[in-house]
C-alpha cells in the first residue's frame, strides 16, 4: 500500500498480540503507522478499536493537499 501513491495516505494500524520488540521494529519498517498490542478482554478491545477509528477518522491531521486548480497555474 505504501508503494503506491493514490494508497500511502491510508492509515495502516497494526492490531496483534505480540509485545515482542522485534514485530513492533518490523511493522514500523514495513509501514505500519501505529502498532497497538489489543487487549484480552473483549470490551476492552472494543473500546481499543473505538479509539483508534477516532483518532484517524477524527484527531490526526493530515497534510494538506495542493489543489489541482494551484498546481496547474
């Protein structure tokens, strides 16, 4: 997803079990833009998806896309 242009913008969330630090180095190289270690308990997890579509539907700023009228002059 990364590689490809219209894609990039796309958040990639890593939701797994592991704590180990060698999954987390590697998700962040592969392109992975947060990696959250999802809790046991099912409401909890719940909650932990909550969060998340929050934060990249709602929270994050992205940057600012030039637009094609300014780009073309």
């Amino acid at each position: 997803m990364k590689a490809e242009p219209q894609l990039r913008q796309i958040p990639v969330v890593m939701l797994t079990s592991s704590r180990q630090g060698p999954d987390v180095e590697r998700c962040y190289k592969l392109g992975a833009n947060a990696y959250v270690v999802k809790p046991v308990d099912f409401g909890q997890f719940a909650e932990a998806v909550k969060t998340i579509g929050k934060f990249w539907a709602v929270l994050n700023e992205l940057p600012l896309r030039r637009a094609k009228s300014a780009s073309a002059g």
